[in-house]
C-alpha cells in the first residue's frame, strides 16, 4: 500500500510539474505581448497617422519608407519590385537554403476616405475609443495604453485593421520571438501590396515577372476580419466572380404610355419573366447544370456545421424572415455560385417620373464562383437558358431587320472575371495550421471553408499555384471600407500570439 501511495505522489507530481509548465509557458507569452502592447499601439498610431489612399503617390511611398525602416530593423532585405503602377513591397528573411518557404501577403493602401461621414476629426488620427453603458464610442485619451488596457477598447482611424492591424501584429511577433530566442523555422517572404484597394494591378502585372521571387511553398493572406467570435479563424478559400449584363428590347424608341400603352411591348416585363425564370420559389438557380460538380459530403458538412454560426441570428440581423434555400444554412450556402441581380435601369435615368414606355430595360448580374465551377462555362450556361427561352442572343444592339424578325432579343455582355480558389483542410499546411494554433489556443480555430467574397490576388493563388489559406485576424465589426473603421485591442494581442504561433510552427 505504501508503494502504491508513493507511485500515485511521483505520478501527480510529475502531472503537476508538467501542468504548471504549459500555464508558465502559455502565461509567459501572453505576459510579453501585455508587456509589450504599450509600444506596439504607439507605433501602430503612428503607422496608421500615415495618409495611405492609393492614388496620392507621395503618400503611398511614405507609407513605404516606413515599412521598409521596420522590416530592416528586423533584419530582412528589402526590395521594392517594379510594376505598372506603384512598385511592389518585397521584403524577405531566409534562414535556411534548405528550409521551407513561405509567402506573406499583405497590404499597404486603405480605402478612400470622406471625412465628414467620421465621428473624429481626421480619419488619419487614429481615436482611441471605449464603449459605455448605451454602446456609444467614446473618446479617451492615449495616456490610457500606459495603464492597465482594456481588450475591449478600439482604435479608429483608416487602415487602422484593414491593413495596418495585421502587419503590426507580425513586426511585435517578430521582436518577441527574438526575444525569447525562438527561431524562424522557414524562409519568409512578405509582400505588401500597395493597391489592394484598388484591385491589385500593379502587383497583378509583376506575376510573371517576379515569378521566381513569389516563389513558395505555401502562401498566408493577413486580411480580412475573423469570425464575429473573435477566436482564432482560418480561411481555406474564397469565390470567385463573373459579370453579365442583359439587356431587352421593345420599341426602337421610348413611346409616350397613353399612345402606346397596350401596343408596344414594355421590355421591363419581358426583362422581369426572363430573370423570374432563373431561379425557382425557394431561391435556388434552375439554370441547366449551374451547380454541376458540387457535393456536400457527410466530411464537408461536419466542417461546415462546426463553424458556431446562428442562423436565427442572421436571419434577424438581416431582417429577414426565410433564407434561400440553396444550402442547408449560411455556410453551404456559400459553397455553391451565387446568381445575384445587382442592378435593372431602363432608358430614363433623369429626375423625376415620365409617362414612358422605355425602349431597353438592362439586369446587371454577379455571380460569385467556387471552386468547382468556371467563370466561362458558367456564362456559357445562362447564355444557352436565354435562347432555351426563346431569345435570340446578341453580343451588340439588334438591327431594324433582327427587330422585326425576332420576338425576343436579348444582348448579353459577359465577363468571365476571376475564378475561385480553395485549399483543402486537410493539406499538410492546412494541417499544421489547425494544430499549432490549437496547440497554443487550447482550441481548434474556426474553419471556414470558403468565405463568401472575392479578393483581388485570386489570380495570384491561381498564377503562381501555391497552396494559400487566408489568416484574418481583425475584429468582424471593423467597418473595413466604411467610415469610424476601427481595431480592437484585443484582436492585436490575439493576432501577435498567432503570428508567433504561425512563424515558429515546424514544416
């Protein structure tokens, strides 16, 4: 008995030992992020203080000269890459020939600003804000972050998450990890795109170019908002989108409604059958073979279900009693392409109401693809269901003849656009994502399969064909690209650890 007592003490000693020596390791790091959080806002402050709206050159090249004086301190090399427009910011670290490389993206350049739709000033001095007992935001004073902060408090200004937030949390990880004498365990290559905003051309027009330079063997975008949890999130795809425009005839003229009225056709309903025919009662396309090669297996559908949506909840945020029917809640819903009328405008487009008849009625279409689907094949398939309706199908304005020898005309105008991408979950980067972050966080991160917007680097992923999964770190109530957009604290002290995390994970 006394040996059994003895075994059991070593046994929960040893138990103890190895607890206390995660919660010292997990508190250790948290610790030096809460240490060093002070500094890292005041330089945040100071980065987001730099104007960074694209089209203002002088600017843009500013806010370049900062990040270079950053990344240099920490000991990477930096090069600014030509393009067609402003020059791509390339900064990189190799730390063994024979080690893995990965490829950071992130971005320079913020949304265009009116400052009179901000509750501060100047959108370029970055706020910082708390919330009171009514959720208004108030200003207090930055002598705060010098006491103890409050994860809950929100910085506002432009670019103050989207992008700025990101790249300031991987420079603090950077010092940190140096600090604590951890190694990189991979070559890293960082590019900072200085017109995402804008929708990437110059760094879109280097592809070829800089190919060799891009090159790696897997890429992470730092953009975009988290879950509105706020955990950790991991994003392994995102749609794609075509463009179509349709447009129907009636007169060859706009006729006056009380001569006319009963005689001349109205394109507008002949416009709204055809679009009526696209789509069945419950939302879903009823164009031939639109969601060919799409399956929601038993394994997609558990990852789907594990991301804590509350479709109640979204529902009612919308202020909407019924959700389409084409998945079985939010997230299958965008696993398939979208047929999403954006637009409809007839011939007037003047103030005020006229007794008319127009003579065009047009339907402006997006349609957001996945990864199975094609942005050809699929306008290829709407254009084969407005001659199964019995239109004639242009790609011009009808003439006089084609007027009076068909019933029903319509010119379609397509633009395949770019198609989507998706990294499976359970790719090895996947993978080591998923368990590293869990690892650290004590929890899996959310999956989201595919997200349901389009980022302008797509044909980036698709060119270079590197495996990419999408980090984003920022709060979902950022209001990226609106006025009062902001971060909070919290989402900096998160996405420093995950940087650490993500830099020093074995590949």
């Amino acid at each position: 008995m006394n040996q059994n007592i003895s075994t059991l003490i070593k046994t929960f000693a040893i138990l103890a030992l190895c607890y206390s020596t995660v919660g010292f390791a997990q508190s250790k790091r948290d610790q030096a992020i809460a240490e060093v959080l002070p500094a890292t806002l005041k330089a945040h402050r100071e980065f987001v203080s730099l104007p960074n709206v694209a089209s203002n050159t002088e600017d843009m090249f500013k806010n370049i000269d900062w990040a270079r004086a950053e990344f240099e301190k920490r000991d990477f090399s930096v090069r600014l890459l030509e393009s067609s427009t402003l020059p791509v910011f390339f900064a990189e670290k190799v730390v063994n020939k024979k080690a893995k490389t990965v490829l950071f993206y992130l971005h320079l350049d913020g949304q265009a600003v009116n400052p009179d739709n901000w509750d501060q000033e100047d959108p370029f001095t970055p706020v910082l804000k708390e919330q009171d007992e009514n959720g208004n935001w108030k200003t207090i004073g930055w002598e705060n972050i010098d006491k103890p902060i409050n994860p809950d408090w929100r910085i506002f200004g432009r670019a103050a998450a989207d992008d700025k937030a990101p790249i300031m949390m991987l420079l603090t990880a950077l010092d940190l990890l140096k600090n604590e004498k951890s190694k990189l365990k991979y070559n890293v290559k960082v590019i900072l795109d200085c017109q995402e905003e804008t929708s990437s051309h110059g760094f879109l027009s280097t592809l070829e170019q800089y190919k060799s330079d891009y090159a790696a063997d897997y890429m992470m975008i730092f953009d975009g908002p988290a879950h509105p949890t706020n955990k950790p999130t991991l994003t392994f795809g995102c749609r794609g989108i075509a463009r179509c425009n349709i447009t129907v005839y009636g007169a060859k003229l706009p006729q006056h409604s009380g001569h006319y009225g009963n005689y001349a056709p109205n394109p507008v309903f002949t416009l709204s059958h055809l679009l009526a025919s696209m789509k069945d009662e419950k939302g879903r396309s009823t164009i031939e073979g639109y969601y060919d090669g799409i399956e929601i297996n038993d394994e997609v559908a558990t990852a789907l279900k594990q991301v804590p949506d509350n479709d109640a909840a979204i529902r009612k945020g919308l202020g909407i009693h019924t959700a389409d029917a084409v998945g079985r809640g939010y997230q299958e819903s965008l696993q398939y392409p979208s047929l999403n009328v954006r637009h409809i405008e007839t011939s007037w487009k003047g103030p005020g109401l006229k007794t008319i008849i127009p003579e065009i009625a047009t339907a402006y279409l997006d349609l957001r693809l996945v990864s199975e689907t094609d942005g050809a094949e699929i306008l290829d398939k709407i254009n084969a269901h407005i001659k199964d309706q019995g239109f004639s199908v242009l790609d011009r304005d009808p003439t006089d003849e084609e007027r009076l020898n068909n019933p029903k005309i319509a010119k379609v105008i397509g633009n395949p656009g770019v198609n989507a991408f998706r990294t499976e979950m359970d790719s090895e980067i996947g993978e080591k994502l998923i368990s590293s972050l869990k690892k650290e966080f004590g929890e899996e991160p959310i999956k989201i399969r595919t997200m349901g917007g389009t980022v302008p680097i797509i044909p980036a992923i698709n060119t270079l064909k590197i495996p990419a999964i999408i980090v984003p770190l920022v709060n979902m109530d950022n209001n990226q690209h609106n006025p009062n957009e902001n971060i909070r604290i919290g989402n900096i002290s998160q996405g420093i650890k995950a940087f650490m995390v993500i830099l020093t994970m074995e590949l």
